[in-house]
C-alpha cells in the first residue's frame, strides 16, 4: 500500500474542466434509499414515500434479467443516482476501460443525476480485493488520483462524485490529513463529494480525531451527497457493517453536517440485516425530522424546488 505511485497523467486536456461554477451543482433531491432487490415489488406496488433511489451500479451490468427489468420500472418513476464500487480510482493498475464502457451503457439506460464511487483502491496486477482499500495521503498520491479523475470525468463527460470511506489503519507516510487531500482532489479535478457521515464518524474514531474536524476541513460547496448507514460498536473500535440502524452519535453528525453543507441530498444505506421497506421508511422519516430541526423548512421546500443557492 505504501508502494511509489508510478502511473503518469492519462489526460492532459480534461473536458471536464477542474473549476465546478453553481450553475453546474446537480439539484437537491430530498431524502433515499438505496435500491435493494428485497423491495423492489413493494416500491413498484406501493408508491413509497421515496424522493430517490441510489442505485448499486455493479448489479445491473448486466445483459438482461429482472434486476435490470424492475430498474427499468423505478427509473421511470424515482430520480436515481449511479453508485459503484469498483472504479479503484486510487490503484496503480490501469483504469478499466471495459468498466468505465458498462457504466456508460448503464449511464444511457439510467439516465443518474449523478455517478459516485468511492476514494480508495479495491485491487492491483488483476486482482480485484472487494474491499475499499485506504491510501497514504500524500502529494505522489494526490497527483496520481487527481490524473485520474480528470480521465475518468473526461470518459464519462461529467464529473465524477467521490465518497470518503471508512478507514482501520493509517499510513506514517500521509502528509495532510484525509480532509485536506480531499479538499484539494476536488479543487484541482472538480469532482463532486459524497459526504458519507458514518464513515468519518467510523474513521475518527478508529483513529482518535475531532469528526468535527473532518467535516469543516471539507468545502461547503463541493458535498451533493450525504450517506447514513449503521455501525458496530466493538469497543475500543467501531466497523462499518450496515447492518442496523443509524446510531444516535451518527444522526448527531449529520445535524452538525446540515449546519455546514445546508440541504444535501440525502440517502440511508443498508446492505446486511435488511428490513422491510416500512422499516427504512421510519429510518428516512427521521432524517426528514432532523433536516427540517437544523434547517428552515421554506429553505428545503425551495432546494427541492431548485430554486435555492444550496451552500
Ligand atoms: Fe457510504
């Protein structure tokens, strides 16, 4: 993990053009869930109270079959985001071209507000790790991702929106912290952030931080995205598992992220122990409540509206 990065720029000309202007900002969507295959029938059924859906980009491409024909469904009826997790944006392997092709086929057939994935590493020489892997915040690094990134905007001809993950070790060769090399990863490329406040709850723990550091080391205008998802407690560490619900110091969090980045589109995620949908929506009632506690309801109502300057 702490190898030289080697990879030279693969784009000396982005198409997407590093400075972001607000006219470009993808709109505010209220409040999701991520799609999962346990509720598709009852969404198609029952019209659930679902601004929209974030949509696990590897599980649907795919040829054909009944993922991809109940997505079809939703998309017609829900604004759905893209979010992967095999871009590897921070390996030193080659970008994927084949990847970078179906996530463009799925783009067309989609039509997302936006595409995520995640900043970290999941694989080298061909071998893919299912992991997101943490990397070393350093100079070498940043030039290496933020090279990148403007390829892969270039390649998808949109800006890419980049989520924080959780993190377990941190390496003595960092040079700045995490929220300093994001920063300056979506100033030089202008991606867009996912701000997903579980994972640096996790991080700063794990690593015995201010999560209130992170979160105003972060740009206000760069973050459309929040994620909410549960964690476990170990005791002297915490781990992401998603498998229950969104833990009080995390909801705790995401007031203080209101605050700062204003209404954010906003998804709660599950991917083990998943309940009923009735279940997630009590979950997504509860971001609604605190959203509407931190912020003035006429400022939601006007960003749902796209009316509002969202900052
Ligand atoms: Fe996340």
């Amino acid at each position: 993990m702490s190898d030289p990065v080697r990879r030279k720029a693969q784009a000396s000309k982005p198409a997407v053009a590093a400075s972001a202007q607000i006219e470009d900002r993808p709109p505010f969507l209220g409040f999701g869930l991520g799609l999962r295959p346990q509720h598709y029938q009852d969404i198609l059924d029952g019209n659930p109270d679902v601004d929209w859906f974030e949509v696990l980009s590897e599980n649907y491409m795919v040829p054909g079959g009944r993922p991809l024909a109940m997505l079809d469904r939703i998309v017609e009826g829900y604004p759905c985001v893209m979010h992967g997790v095999s871009l590897s944006i921070a390996s030193t392997a080659p970008i994927d071209e084949d990847y970078l092709d179906s996530l463009n086929t799925l783009a067309k057939r989609v039509h997302p507000k936006w595409i995520s994935d995640h900043l970290c590493w999941t694989g080298v020489h061909g071998v893919n790790l299912h992991d997101l892997l943490p990397i070393p915040y350093t100079r070498e690094a940043l030039d290496h991702i933020v090279s990148r990134v403007h390829y892969v905007q270039e390649r998808l001809g949109r800006r890419l929106c980049l989520e924080n993950v959780s993190t377990y070790v941190q390496f003595d060769q960092s040079e700045m912290p995490e929220w300093e090399f994001i920063s300056e990863l979506t100033h030089r490329t202008g991606c867009w952030l996912l701000f997903d406040v579980n994972n640096v709850f996790v991080s700063a723990f794990n690593h015995g931080y201010d999560a209130l550091d992170f979160l105003n080391g972060i740009p206000a205008d760069r973050v459309i995205q929040f994620h909410l998802a549960g964690h476990s407690d170990m005791g002297n560490y915490v781990v992401d598992t998603h498998d229950h619900a969104v833990r009080g110091e995390v909801w705790d969090l995401y007031k203080a992220a209101l605050r700062r980045f204003g209404p954010v589109s906003t998804m709660i995620e599950r991917d083990d122990n998943i309940p009923p949908l009735a279940d997630m929506l009590d979950e997504l009632q509860q971001a609604r409540a605190l959203a509407a506690e931190v912020l003035e309801p006429k400022k939601i109502a006007a960003a749902l509206a796209g009316s509002a300057t969202i900052a």
